[in-house]
C-alpha cells in the first residue's frame, strides 16, 4: 500500500513538472520511445553449416527526463532475440542513456510536423544464459530523426552503432550497426 502511494506521488510530481514544459523537447519534459531493430546476417562468416543465415530483432523501450532544453537524461532496456536454423538466443540489457534533441523550429510556433534530430549515448550491462551463464556489456552511439505527428508523438528513425563483449573467463568483442524504427511519445 505505501509503494503505491509513493508510486502515486511520484507520478504526480513528474506529471506537474512535465506540464510546466513548453514545447516537447524543454527542460521539464519527458519522453518514452519504443524502437525495433532487424538485422540479418548471411555469407560464410554468418551462416551455418546448413546454409541458414542469423535472423537478429531487438526491440528497445526507453524513458528520460530534459534536464534542460534538448538535453535528455534515461534508461533503456533491451530485448534481443538470435535465430538461426532450430537455435535461438535471448538476451536481456538494462542501462543508462544521454541524449541531445535539436530543436530545428527556430519559431518554436508549432509542434506537429517538427523534426527533432538526435544523438544519444548509452551503456547497458546483461546476461545471457544458454547452458552456460555469459555476462555483456555494451555501449554505443544513436542518431536518428523524430518526424512529429502530433503535439505529442512522433515517428523515430534511427541508426545505432553498438559495441559488444562478451564475457565467462574469456572474452569477445564485436560490433554492429542497426537501422530502427519506432514511435515517440512527449509529455509537456
């Protein structure tokens, strides 16, 4: 019961600091996106030896605050899902990302049909399990576009550069780029 009020409380204050915003993208602002990345690999580095390519999706849910006007401070976790032939993977990461919105309506008259480009930073730590426990750390760059639809919520389109290690005694680096798509949503 005292989590619940606490929780309402919270709510309250963020919502009330949101609504003294004066345009999405303003100190006291806040936003959550959802993103989708899709990535398939085929050749001889990637596929197996019965010839199938490996299938990658993440789907990304972020939250954060404007510290000050475009500046963003948040977190993301992450979903990733590998396929390939009959095997699959999951993976899970949870971290934290700094993000920067330019402000591309001098005016600032109108939201609907703005454009907000971005770049954003971030680091997310994970596990893996798959028979034996493997732990991940990665981080990254994100820049992208938000096309606004309306006062509140626009359409993302982005382009992610991520390194990876992988980790259990031993350890493996890679990186991958991704193109993603997703919605935006504004509380001001």
């Amino acid at each position: 019961m005292k989590l619940t009020v606490v929780s309402i409380v919270m709510l309250a204050v963020l919502l009330s600091t949101a609504a003294a915003a004066d345009g999405p993208i303003d100190k006291g602002s806040m936003i959550e996106s959802g993103t989708a990345f899709l990535q398939y690999q085929s050749g001889e580095l990637y596929e197996n030896w019965k010839g199938e390519g490996l299938l990658t999706i993440a789907i990304a849910e972020s939250f954060g605050y404007f510290v000050s006007p475009g500046f963003m401070l948040g977190g993301e976790f992450v979903v990733t899902s590998l396929s390939q032939g009959g095997n699959s993977l999951t993976t899970l990461n949870l971290g934290p990302v700094l993000g920067y919105y330019f402000n591309t309506d001098p005016t600032r008259s109108r939201v609907k049909g703005s454009v907000y480009p971005y770049v954003k930073g971030f680091f997310f730590f994970g596990t893996i399990s798959n028979g034996s426990s493997l732990t991940q750390t990665t981080f990254g760059v994100q820049g992208g576009v938000v096309f606004m639809m309306s006062k509140a919520v626009g359409t993302d389109l982005g382009l992610r550069f991520h390194s990876d290690r992988l980790s259990n005694g031993g350890s493996a680096v890679g990186t991958t780029v991704w193109f993603g798509a997703g919605i935006t949503a504004f509380i001001w």
